[in-house]
C-alpha cells in the first residue's frame, strides 16, 4: 500500500510555473488581436497625421492620458471568458481532476490569467507613451500641469476590478452571457420602470450603484459627477453632470468592488473545495 | 433486491472501498448503499447496462461527483477530505471525449499533464504515444473520439499511477487499436502491479485481465466475486426434461438465467456444481452438459436475473 508519506506530489512552485505557462497559451489569440489592433490604430493614426500635414496643417501632437486605457478596462470583464475557455463548470472535471486542492488551483488560474491581463494593459500603455513621444506629445505624468500619479493607478485597479467580477462570471456560471446580459438589461428596465412609476428611492439606489460615490463608474474612472453649468454648441447654457477626478472617493470606492469581486471570486472558488 | 451472489470479497488489502454510498439526482437513484471491494493489484471489472451507476462510482472516487452518503476510499485516503492525495495515486480515463483543454495541442497538453504527476515517466509516454500512433501537433478539440481516448490513455498511464480508473476504456477504437490497448494494459499491469477498476458493458474484451468482477444495475451492486470463484461457481447446465416437466422448486433461485431449446432447457445457476446436478437429477433432468461460462456470459446471466 502506498502510504500518504512515500507518495510524491507536485509542488505548488511547479503548477504555478505550468498555469502561467497554460493561461499564456489560451490567452494567445486575444493577445495576437490586440497586437494586430494597435498596428492597425498606429498605421491609422501615421496616415491620418500624414494627411493632417500634407494639406498644409502644422504638426499634431497627441498626449497621453489614463483614459485612453479605458476600452482595455471595459475588456477585463471578457479576458475570463478566455482564461476559462472551453471549462464552464460542468466542464471543468479536468481541472478539478487534477492532484491538487481545487480551490487554491483555481484561483492560481484567476491570479495568472489577471497577471497576463496586466501585462497588456501595460503593453497599451507602453504603445500609447511611444505615440506621445513619436509625435512629441505630453506624457502627463507628475509635474503641476500633468496628470497626478495616482490616476495612472485607475484603469490598473479598474481591470483588476473588471477582471475580478468577470472571473465571478466565468467560474460561477455556465451562461456567463445571459449573465452580462441579463446584468445591463436588468439595469435599464429597473431604471425605466424607476422612472415610469416614479420611484425616486430606486432611481437613488440604481444612480448610487452606478455613479455614486461608492459606484461602479467613480471605481473605474476615477472620476465623480458633479453638476456643472455647460454651454452647449448652440449657445445654451445647461447643467449637467461632468465627471472630476477626486482621489478619495475614488479609493473608497476602488477598495468596495475590489473587495466585492475578490470575496466573489473566493466564495465561488472554494464552493468546490475538499472537505 | 437481496442477492444470492456473493457482495464481499474476503480478507484481502483493498485498494479501492466503498461504504453504503448513495447517490440521487433527483427523483433518480444512481447508487444504492453500494459497498465497493477492489483488492490492491486486482483488475475489477464493473459491469452494467447504461445507466446502472458505473460512471457516477468512479467520479465519486475522484470527489468529481459527491455522494449523498457513504464514504468512499482509495487506500485507506478519503476521496473527499484526502482528494488532493487521492487524485495523485489515481490515472483516470474518462467516459467521455471532453478531458483536457480542447484548445491546446496533444503534444502540450501532454506536457501539461506531466508537470502534475512528478511520477511521470516521459519515455513511457513516448513509447505509448508511438503505440498509439498519436499525432502530437493535432488540437484536442478536433480529435475524434477514438483519438481523443488514445491521448486519455497516455495521460492516465504515463505516470505510473497505483490506481487506474478506466470508464469504458475501448469505446470508440477500431479493433485493432483496442487490440493493442488491451495489450498495453496487461503489459502496464505487468510492469506496475497496478490495481485497475474497468468499468464497461464489453464484458468480453476485458476477460483476459480480469480477475474480480462486480455487477451493477439499477445502483445496486448485486454481486462482486473473485473471477476464480465465479467459474467455478456459475455453470451452466443442459438437460432434457421430460414433457410437462415442473422444474426443481429448490433450484429457482439459484438459477440466474434460462433458455429453451426444442426438448433441452439450458440453466445458468450459481451453487455448487455436485449440489445442483444432484436436485436436477432428482428433479427428473437428463443433464447432458455442465460447463463453465465465458465471463460475458457470466454477465449476461447475473445481469439478467429477474427480481
């Protein structure tokens, strides 16, 4: 009999080094298409400035700035999707065959599949920088008139909050479309009906949800809407909510879907844990 | 359904146990207080129609699936506290083709496997992927059924588990693949000692390995024995009887299986071969043959017992 003690087992050292290995692997064709889609945004952007100049227009310049990252954010809720391809969790036996204590071997697979992520939407940081330098743009960071450091921590912390919630989906469900879909259709119709019936106390929930100080949008954009009086290219002067950076709500709120997501991703990782 | 077949094994190390395990989904119950013995080194046959449990046994051994009650044990490890442990002593092929990660390519996924399992013998893995005649560059996504089994072969032999779990394990090949397979096996268990539990209803293939056989249906596990034991304990009996012959009432329910044959009857029946020529005799049979059966026939007869 092979006893507890004789038997040889991997080293989590191993599986890790094999899992940032793997997710690599299955994240490779969304990382050639993103790869493809700044070449072809940078052959965009060489032509339109050629053009831009040929016809007699001084030189542009384009500066960088944190919200240029913002659609690589608004990704981080798909990338999970990629991470987990082909392994909904009635297909995950494979995974959950393995060696190893399940839960801790899933969330290695969530930190590694955030780590490549990560990677990226530094890569498109990186691009970004490169055009603002090649065409002598502003690289915003520091200084009285750039943008203030912590911002350049937003759409990081917002992927990561993406990601995290999109990883609840991918692990949790085996829909995770009717999921989104359901989520942002659920959204409006409770909004419409809100307004429909008037219910200010649930347009108030929804609104604080949404773009609250402690809401999803503040989280990812680092911004809060605050009421501005806006004249309009007509001449009309309106006011309407534009969204100002504000660092502490900002942490508040970046810190409460952090720890919503990573608690939901937990909670889902070890529903399948040896007991 | 109370069993006149034997349900325990003997005194033997087991390797595999199972205690009252019971499993429902839904109103359906998949197994029934099922009480599973697979000595260390044996190669336990599960037979069963479709349906009958076999698939959720062994994915309870794996804490894939988990029972509603009962415990189950894989050398003396709990399945479901010690699952981690477990699973490093177990080489499973699965029933069906979605294992591994359809995107990745043989070779890797391969490669994959291997970096779990430190017991794995890369030279064993080549030999076997070569016998397989496994293309390493193909997806695991487009694999056909029979491929994909091969490449599940590789993963769960390579390592030199003590314990392999095959579910159905020929399903799928041609003949001669299965031909191979089969010798591959024997050659695994040669090498190894490794203690195998088949589960099938190709009683036939796997009879040359054998030698512990177990009979599900239903999620009852209605007999489980020694392959020695049962041959020389099921024997089939023909004899003529003569017209408006009423039987032998002591043998009814010995008799696991029945057939008739112009003025012959044909029996299947367990019990002691002197015993059950001498109430056939008393009965007024001309028995003109007791043989010994075929293990697929032996299954065929315990699985078509009526109740």
């Amino acid at each position: 009999m092979t006893t507890e003690a004789s038997y040889p087992r991997v080293t989590w050292q191993t599986v890790a080094r094999e899992q940032a290995s793997a997710v690599g692997v299955s994240l490779r064709r969304e990382g050639a298409l993103m790869l493809g889609a700044l070449v072809l945004l940078t052959v965009l952007f060489t032509v339109a400035l050629v053009r831009h100049q040929s016809d007699g227009n001084g030189p542009v310049s384009l500066n960088l700035d944190p919200s240029i990252l913002f659609p690589v954010v608004i990704l981080g809720f798909l990338v999970p999707l990629s991470v987990w391809k082909g392994e909904d969790p009635s297909r995950r036996e494979y995974h959950w065959a393995m060696p190893i204590p399940r839960s801790s071997h899933a969330i290695l697979k969530v930190i590694f599949g955030w780590s490549w992520y990560m990677a990226a939407v530094a890569g498109v940081l990186i691009w970004a920088g490169l055009i603002a330098i090649a065409t002598g743009g502003d690289l915003g960071i520091g200084g009285t008139d750039g943008v203030p450091l912590w911002r350049w921590i937003v759409p990081f912390a917002a992927a990561t909050i993406a990601y995290l919630l999109g990883s609840m989906v991918a692990l949790g469900s085996e829909h995770p479309w009717a999921w989104y879909a359901g989520v942002v259709i659920g959204f409006f119709l409770l909004a419409g009906t809100a307004a429909a019936a008037n219910l200010p106390w649930l347009l108030d929930i929804l609104g604080a949800i949404r773009n609250g100080p402690f809401g999803l949008e503040t989280a990812i954009t680092g911004e809060i809407p605050i009421p501005r009086e806006v004249t309009t290219s007509w001449g009309e002067v309106r006011t309407m909510l534009v969204g100002v950076p504000a660092l502490t709500p900002w942490i508040g709120a970046a810190l409460l879907w952090l720890g919503l997501a990573v608690s939901g991703v937990l909670a889902i990782a070890f529903r399948h844990r040896e007991r | 359904m109370s069993s006149i077949l034997p349900t325990r094994l003997g005194e033997d190390p087991l390797a595999i146990t199972t205690r009252s395990l019971n499993k429902r989904y839904g109103k359906i119950a998949a197994l029934i207080d099922v009480d599973l013995q697979v000595p260390e080194g044996a190669v336990y046959v599960l037979v069963g129609p479709n349906g009958a449990g076999k698939t959720t046994l062994l994915k309870i051994l794996l804490d894939l699936v988990r029972a509603d009650s009962g415990e189950a044990e894989v050398f003396g490890l709990s399945s479901r506290s010690d699952g981690p442990a477990v699973r490093a002593r177990i080489g499973y092929v699965p029933e069906g083709a979605g294992w591994g990660y359809g995107w990745m390519r043989v070779g890797r996924v391969l490669e994959h496997h291997s970096t779990y399992y430190p017991t794995w013998d890369t030279e064993y893995a080549e030999r076997l992927a070569n016998a397989f005649d496994l293309g390493m560059d193909q997806k695991v996504g487009k694999l056909s059924k029979g491929e994909a089994r091969r490449v599940h072969l590789v993963m769960a032999l390579a390592h030199r588990p003590p314990v392999l779990l095959l579910d159905e394990p020929t399903d799928g090949l041609d003949p001669v693949m299965r031909d191979e397979t089969l010798g591959l096996l024997a050659d695994h268990l040669a090498e190894t000692g490794a203690t195998m539990l088949i589960s099938t209803h190709l009683v036939h293939e796997t009879e040359r390995l054998a030698d512990h056989i177990g009979v599900i249906r239903g999620g009852e596990l209605q007999a489980q024995l020694n392959v020695d034991d049962l041959r020389r304990g099921l024997r089939r009996y023909r004899a003529e009887v003569p017209t408006g012959w009423t039987g032998s009432p002591t043998l009814n329910g010995s008799v696991l299986r029945r057939q008739n044959a112009s003025n012959e009857i044909q029996w299947t029946i367990w019990g002691d071969e002197g015993d059950v020529l001498a109430q056939l005799k008393g009965s007024g049979a001309t028995v003109r043959e007791a043989a010994a059966v075929s293990l697929e026939d032996a299954a065929l007869a315990m699985l078509s017992r009526k109740e």
